[in-house]
C-alpha cells in the first residue's frame, strides 16, 4: 500500500458546481482502480491524499500534474502504508469558505504581512521551503 500527499492551485477558482463533477468522476475512477484518499479545496487551493496500490497512485497522480486544471503541484510527502486512513472513502472531501478558514484557531492567512515576515526568515527549513513554494507558484 502506498500513500502521497500533494498541494496544488487551480488554475481558476472551481465553483461548487464544478468541484461536484470532478468529485463525480474521480470517485468513480478511485473505486475502480481501488484508491481511497480525501481532497481538501479552500479558495482556489487544493491538498490531497491519496492511497492505494503504488502503480496506479503513481498513474493518478501523473494524471493530476498534467491536468490544465492545476498549477503549482507539490509533491509534500509519500511512502509506504500498512494500513490505509481512508478505507471507506473513494474520494473524502471537503470545501471550507475563507470566512470559515478565519475562524479556525490558529489560522494566519498568506496575505498578511507578519506571516510573509516569518516565512521570509533566515531559517530553512523544509517545512518553510514549501510554504515559500506554494506562495511563489500561487503568486501570493
């Protein structure tokens, strides 16, 4: 069992609409190709988890980053699995609206000006290493 986690931007902002066809259709994908996981979307950016077999997460996975729909996939972090953390879900998903993202505790928006000043900081490590990724690909 093999497991990969990504971030990406869409390419434009998905309306609730769309994501409900895509969500269709790669929940029809996942189950056929025996893939569990669960997509995060907030305002235009996207984390995703999936896991299943190597092969065909690895061939989902291709699939996204060649999607027009994307931009600015990162790979975050992927390995082996001796159990999957989303057995019972073909594709989990949730969409939160900005106004819900501010009021989670500890949330700290990319456009504010101390997060830039601590990101932007001499220290660098990986965790921050992508961050500054993220916001570069997502011109923030």
């Amino acid at each position: 069992m093999h497991y990969i986690v990504y971030l990406s931007s869409a390419a434009t902002k998905f309306t609730e609409e769309e994501l409900q066809r895509i969500l269709v259709k790669s929940r029809a994908n996942n189950e056929k190709n025996g893939i569990t996981g669960i997509l995060i979307y907030l305002d235009g950016s996207i984390i995703q988890v999936l896991e299943g077999e190597k092969e065909k997460v690895m061939r989902i996975y291709k699939t996204i980053g060649q999607d027009s729909r994307h931009r600015g996939l990162i790979r975050l972090k992927e390995g082996d699995l001796m159990e999957r953390n989303f057995p019972e879900w073909s594709m989990g998903y949730h969409s939160i609206s900005p106004q819900e993202a501010k009021e989670l505790t500890g949330f700290k928006s990319a456009t504010d000006q101390d997060f830039h000043s601590y990101l932007y900081s001499e220290d660098n490590h990986p965790a921050l290493t992508v961050l500054r990724a993220f916001l570069r690909n997502n011109r923030i």
